[in-house]
C-alpha cells in the first residue's frame, strides 16, 4: 500500500503498511535516519517527530495515521538553516550538552516546537518540554542552559532555523 504524507515540506508517496510505525517509514523509505528508535515503547521520546507542529512519538504512531499530515524530522532543522546548524543545534554544541547523540533528535523537536508555540520559555517551561525525553549520558543542565542562551540572546524565535 501506499501512504501520503508530508516529509519535511515535501509530499511523499511511500510504499508502507499503513500500521507500519512511522519512525520505521521515516528510517527506511525516506533515509531520514535522523529520527531514532530507541526504546520503541513510548517511553525516552528518542524517536519525537513534529506531526502538523506538534510533538509526536513515532515508534509508536502507525504512519497510516500520519497520511496527509505534516511531518517533520530532525533533519529539516538544518535544511532550514541552509544546511549549517541551527542556531538550536549551534546552542547544543557550543554548550557541549551531546554526547552519544541518541537521545537528541527527540530533544531539539521538543524545543523546536516550545520555541515555535512561544519565544521567550522560561527555565521550567524548558524542563517541562524536555519532561518526555530520556537521556542516558548527559545531565540535562548544559541542554537546558543551551536552551536559555537562544532565549537570552533573543535567538528563539529563530530556533528552528
Ligand atoms: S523510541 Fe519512541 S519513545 Fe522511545
Ligand atoms: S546524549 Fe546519549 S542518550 Fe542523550
């Protein structure tokens, strides 16, 4: 079967069971490895996509639900950008709040749709967001701290690109 959905601000025809989780579909026929499946219960947020904007766990959502709806991946973050770093990915990396990586294409969804739904989060707001997403090897202080340096430079309402 075939299922529509829109990938990153493209219409994509993609050959899949429509109970098919839609992280497997994003991985394996859009090549969008970005989004990750880690525990694939619902649990750490790893495999967070924005579904029409908002925060989406796709391990668990069967594409057929996503059919012509609007996704987007971790990948259009830099897209966006011009194919540098986001300024949000920038934020990341200059506070050295990554390590192993897993966990943050679920991290930096959630933020892209905090600071897309309001400019200025404050530190709960920040936290609140990230409340989903489990990381195994970094505190979460430095991403939080990332996070605050795009509201105190007044950089979020360009967060997403
Ligand atoms: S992989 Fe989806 S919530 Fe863990
Ligand atoms: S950086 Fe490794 S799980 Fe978060």
């Amino acid at each position: 079967m075939t299922v529509e959905i829109e990938v990153n601000g493209e219409v994509r025809r993609l050959s899949a069971d429509p109970m098919t989780p839609l992280a497997e579909v994003l991985r394996t026929e859009c090549f969008l490895t970005g989004t990750k499946i880690a525990c694939a219960e619902g649990f750490c947020g790893a495999c967070t996509v924005l579904l029409d904007g908002a925060p989406a766990m796709s391990c668990l959502l069967p594409a057929g639900l996503a059919a012509g709806r609007s996704v987007r991946t971790v990948e259009s973050l830099a897209d966006a950008a011009g194919g540098t770093l986001s300024p949000l990915q920038a934020a990341m990396e200059g506070h050295d709040a990554v390590q192993c990586g897993m966990c943050f294409p679920g991290i930096l969804m959630n933020l892209t749709a905090l600071f897309e739904n309001g400019p200025a989060p404050d530190r709960d707001a920040i936290r609140e967001a990230l409340d989903g997403n489990v990381c195994r090897c970094t505190g979460y202080e430095r991403i939080v701290e990332a996070a605050l340096s795009l509201v105190a430079d007044g950089r979020s309402a360009e967060a997403k690109a």
